[in-house]
C-alpha cells in the first residue's frame, strides 16, 4: 500500500517574487523534492490547501483529520507549514487511532536551494515506515510525539516540551 502524502502549504512549498520580494503560493514541489532525492517508495499524493500555517483554520485542521481518518493508507505524511504544526499535531493526535502520521515541513523554502526541506520530507518518509500508530512530527533528523513537541520560537527549533 502506498503512502499518502497530503500537502497543506507551508514555507515547504512557497515560491519567491523577485520584483516585490513576497513569499507565495504557486505549485507544491513535492514531486520534484521526491525525484530528487530518488525515492522509490510508492507514494500517492493530494493537496488539501497550500496556506501558510499562521492562516490555517480550525476548519482546515478538520479538514486535515477527515482526510486523515478517510483514507485507505494506514501511514500518511502531512507537509505544513512550522509555526503552527504542533497545532494541528494536537488536533489529529486527540482523535486519530490505527495510523501513523507524520507531520514535517521546512524553515527555509525549498525553492532557495538551501533548504532543509528535502532532508525533512526523506526523514518523514523513513520515519512514517518505521513508527508505530501515532501522530508525529519530523524536523531536523529528530521525531517528537503529538503531545510533547514544540517549537523553540528564540532557536527555530522543535523540542520536546519537557525543555
């Protein structure tokens, strides 16, 4: 069975105007992230939104748990956005039982070449393959739990809440 992949936006998929100097919003580049980096895993693909996490909804994050509790997949990856992915982390890890659902994203748009995005999304493809039934997050090389994570807003990094 393949993995499901759902795409919600984020600095992960954000493109760069050279005339006005905003961050937008065109296409995910989650296929070419995938191509990239060679992956060879089975994976089926659906975008859900492409908004930047400080504008997601608490009806988006419904939305994110319905896509979650209706697919046939048992382990899905979600893209999203930093600065709220412990919230929807928390929203779906209440609710969801039977599957294991990882959560990652990047700091830096993958479009500026330094990205740490293709390390994140190779991270969350290894990780959703070996974790039990969950919900969790993937940043940096490290896997936190829905209930103890959070991001350090002085150090950009996640962190189990405990520190």
């Amino acid at each position: 069975m393949p993995i499901r992949i759902f795409i919600t936006g984020g600095t992960f998929d954000k493109e760069y105007n050279e005339l006005d100097g905003r961050l937008y919003f065109k296409d995910t580049h989650l296929p070419e992230m995938l191509h990239l980096g060679r992956s060879k895993l089975e994976v089926a693909t659906r975008t859900l939104m492409m908004v930047d996490s400080l504008e997601m909804t608490d009806a988006d994050r419904h939305l994110i748990l319905d896509q979650c509790q209706r697919t046939r997949e048992s382990r899905i990856i979600i893209t999203h956005g930093t600065d709220t992915m412990e919230v929807t982390a928390r929203t779906l890890g209440k609710v969801l039982t039977g599957k294991t659902v990882v959560i990652t994203g990047a700091m830096v748009p993958y479009k500026f070449g330094s990205s740490d995005g293709l390390f994140n999304l190779g991270s969350a493809l290894a990780f959703v393959q070996v974790l039990p039934p969950g919900v969790y997050i993937a940043m940096n090389g490290r896997c936190f739990t829905w209930d103890n994570v959070r991001k350090n807003k002085k150090t950009g990094e996640f962190e189990e809440m405990g520190k």
